[in-house]
C-alpha cells in the first residue's frame, strides 16, 4: 500500500502512527494511505524552516522570481501527470484538474513579478532634510491548511505569494487527497527553492491545531468550510497570528427577463455541476425574475441537465465525475431528501446514481428543484455537490435581496442585457465577487479572491496585492544624514516635539 508522507527539509519524512485511507471515488476503492503527523513533525519542519528562512528573505526578489519562473515551466512540463495524480483522489475529470492547476498557476505567473510588487514607498524631503521611505519585509514562517476540492489551485494560491515574499511556508493539505501538494513541493526543489523554505505536513485536526498554537508561525491561510473558518480564525488570533480564513458559500445567479436565456442555461450546467459542484464558486440557486423568465428557464433547463454525463474522472466525455467520498455523497443525497422534506419541488432526482462497471463509485446525478423558498434549511447551507435550486423572484428587488440577506457572501452572478441593472445591481449586492454574465466569478490572479459575511474571517483576501499586504508587514523608515554639526543650526529636531 502506498503511503502518502510528509515533505521535510527537501524530502520524504516519515512520522506518526495514525494513517488515514485515500480512496479512488471512481470505484470506492483504498488506493492508498496518508500518514497522520503530530506536533512533533510540525515543530521539525518549524525548526527547519527557522533555519533557511532568513537566507530566503535576504535573496533579491529578482532571484525569487527566477525560481517562480522555473516552477511554472516544470508544472506546465507535468500537467498531464499533475492532472491524472489529482483527478485520481479527488474524482474530478481530467479537463477540470488541468484546469484546478493551471487557476494556481496564473498566481505563480503574479509572483513571477514580485519586484515590481515589493517596491515601497519614498517621500524626499518630508522635513528638513529628512526623507521617508517605507518597506515590505515577509513575517517569517507562514502556514496554510488547504481543503480537498483545489488541491492544486489552492495551495499554490497560498504558497506562490507567500514564499515570493520571503517568507517560509508550511503547508497542511486535505488528508483526503494530499499528493498532489507534496509533488508540487518537490517541483518547488527542483526549480532551485531551497530546502525548508516550502514543506509539507499531513494530518487531520491534531496538525491544525499544533500549527495554530505554534508560536512560530506567525501568519495562517485556511480554506474550508465557514464553523471551521471561524474557529480557526479564532483560535489563530487568540494565539497573535495574523489569520484569513475562506469559509462556505451558497453563490445565486440572477436571470433578469431580458437575459440570453441559451446562455444562461449553457453557463448554469458548468458552473452548477461541474466539479460535481465541489467549489465555492459554484452557482447551486438560480434566480429567474418574474414568472414568465421561471417557466421559460426551466423549460431550458430540464432537457440541458438531463444531457449532462456523469463518468468516470478519466472519461474525456464526460461533464463531471463522482463526489470525494462516500460520507460526502451520502451528505448530499440527505439535502436532497431533506428538500423534499422541506416542500421544494424535486423535478430532477440525482439520488441512487449509479455508474455500470463502477457500482462502488461515489456518484451523485445531477439535481433539480424548484419552488425552493428562503425559509428552507436546504437553501439556507452549503450543500456542497451537484445540486441546482430554483428560487423565484417577483421582481428586481426581491432578487437583490436573497444574496445580500444569506449567510454567506462569496460569490453572486447577474445575467442581463441591461447595463443599469448589472451596474445597480453591482454595486448594491452584499456580496464580495460579482460577475455580470459571467457565472463563476473568480478573479483573476493579479486581482484579489475574497468573500463577505461567513464566507470570509479576517481583513485580507488571497492573492493578488491583497495576498502580498497579508504576507508581508510594512516598515516605515524616517531618517536624516547630518552634514556637520550636531549642534545649533543642524541640530534634527522632530517639529512635533518643538
């Protein structure tokens, strides 16, 4: 059986009793097994990452860049086995892997021009002969506990711009599929990152904890659920940790009457199914206006997802492939029969999918419902899965007003024709991604990624400069060079202290 280890000090470290199985959703089957750190692996890669971090820091950032340059032509030179690796745990299909890949690497592709980004500020002449100029100086080791949907996206969200900036980065990945961050780790060595300065340590929520204590580590990057967000957002704080934490999200896409209603229906079937709707960009509710635009949108939608093929991850036609586990499909074929329950009319069932050859495989058929109302428990969580809820509305304000009123905040689409609609709308939505006719909103890398209300915990978003404000900390520098004398004309007085 393989064993899925830790990354330490430039290689493979065993450590731990505890192991977890990692399946192939495929077929149901233990492919192989990660091995469970504790505090103990944590604090030897914290001491080695105290060790190399202050020689990374005082690199020139040109020569980091370099390195980022060379990691992206590696992973672009091993998609194809990067892509099979991730699909393999996680059951997404292969174009929907290369894709989780390549979203990291356009972030790389941002850290690829961290000198310009790093550059601070200077004023000439603020006094007498005084000038100010500031700095950005990394924090030192930095931590990121990533989930399982974007094993490849996420952690090189996290790691690109925190290591470009100077610092160290430890990386705790989803036990569920924690291989593809531990070959992207190896990528890291051989594109010249020196030992230490990423490494990688498995575990469940022992090792989260250990690095949420750990004194050392002085900033934390979560993705995962919104309970778990805010407790490590918490925890972390409590502990004097500068913290972002991602959480849930339930995105709505509004469908005004006057939208290209083929559009919306091509774009709903992507951005609700794909990835078997295990993202937090997903679009689970859709939102027609008006009676008229509800009937006509389901109308459209019934025959589209019906269409849709659900197959194995390595099959090329297929639209999504199966969810990452069996306690995940059995969780969301309970909101299915919990919409049920509710009164929400189920007009396409998933539940009870099953794939001929693959009968153990962890498949979720794609699923409708309509009439679903606001007071439902079903609208009001994260279902997290190939689910697609119809929430009708009366009228423009109505639809503004379900996404700004929900829990959650990530993301929320508009499709129109009308530019003062989208730009009402735009600016008056509670929520922190919008897209105007574009379903998955995800900005793009030199840009931020954030979300609002339990959707996000902490002040500071990922990526883009907002990533590189979170890893860095601002030093202002005031000075004076004397030219004579200490005394008398020359003396430096400070004017507020005069």
């Amino acid at each position: 059986m393989r064993i899925v280890e830790h990354f330490i000090a430039g290689g493979s470290q065993s450590g731990g009793t505890r192991t977890s199985d990692i399946f192939d959703p495929n077929n149901g089957v233990v492919q192989a097994q990660v091995r469970l750190g504790t505090k103990a692996e944590l604090d030897r890669a914290v001491e080695v990452a105290k060790a190399a971090q202050p020689a990374w820091a005082a690199t020139n950032p040109q020569r980091r860049a370099r390195i980022m340059f060379k990691f992206k032509e590696l992973v672009e030179k091993n998609m194809a086995d990067l892509a099979f690796l991730l699909s393999s745990e996680h059951g997404k299909v292969i174009a929907d892997a290369q894709g989780d890949i390549q979203r990291g690497l356009e972030v790389i592709e941002f850290c690829c021009g961290i000198p310009h980004v790093l550059k601070g500020e200077y004023t000439q002449g603020a006094g007498p002969g005084i000038d100010v100029y500031s700095m950005r100086q990394p924090l030192g080791i930095g931590a990121g506990i990533t989930p399982f949907n974007f094993p490849g996206m996420i952690p090189l969200w996290m790691s690109g711009v925190a290591i470009a900036t100077g610092n160290a980065f430890i990386l705790k990945p989803s036990e569920r599929d924690p291989s593809v961050p531990v070959r992207l780790a190896e990528l890291f060595k051989e594109a010249g990152l020196p030992d230490g300065i990423l490494q990688v340590v498995q575990g469940d929520k022992e090792m989260v904890d250990a690095i949420l204590d750990h004194p050392d580590i002085k900033g934390v990057s979560f993705v995962g659920s919104s309970d778990i967000a805010h407790y490590v957002y918490r925890r972390g704080v409590e502990a004097g940790k500068r913290v972002q934490a991602m959480g849930g999200a339930k995105n709505h896409g509004i469908v005004m009457p006057d939208a290209d209603l083929d559009q919306v229906v091509n774009d709903l079937s992507g951005a609700a199914f794909g990835s078997a709707g295990e993202r937090c960009m997903a679009l689970p509710v859709v939102t027609p206006v008006g009676e008229k635009t509800a009937i006509a949108l389901r109308e459209k939608l019934i025959p589209a997802i019906n269409a849709l093929r659900v197959g194995i991850s390595t099959d090329n036609e297929a639209h999504y492939g199966p969810v990452v586990t069996a306690a995940h499909k059995a969780k969301v074929e309970a909101w299915i029969t919990k919409g049920v329950e509710e009164g929400a009319e189920l007009v396409i069932d998933g539940r009870g999918f099953t794939l001929q050859g693959h009968e153990n495989g962890f498949f979720v058929g794609p699923t409708l419902f309509d009439h679903v109302t606001p007071d439902m428990e079903s609208y009001k969580e994260e279902i997290f899965g190939p689910v697609l809820q119809m929430v009708r509305a009366e009228s423009f304000e109505e639809a503004l007003a379900l996404p700004s009123k929900h829990q959650y905040g990530n993301g929320v689409a508009i499709f129109t024709r009308n530019g003062h609609a989208a730009r009402e709308f735009a600016a008056r939505v509670d929520v922190g991604m919008v897209g105007i006719n574009v379903p998955i909103p995800v900005p793009v890398a030199y840009h931020t990624f954030g979300g609002w209300k339990r959707s996000a915990f902490g002040d500071t978003n990922q990526h883009g400069m907002e990533g590189v404000k979170f890893w860095t900390k601002m030093k202002t520098i005031t000075q004076r060079w004397p030219d004579g004398s200490v005394t008398g004309e020359n003396a430096f007085v400070i004017p507020t202290m005069a």
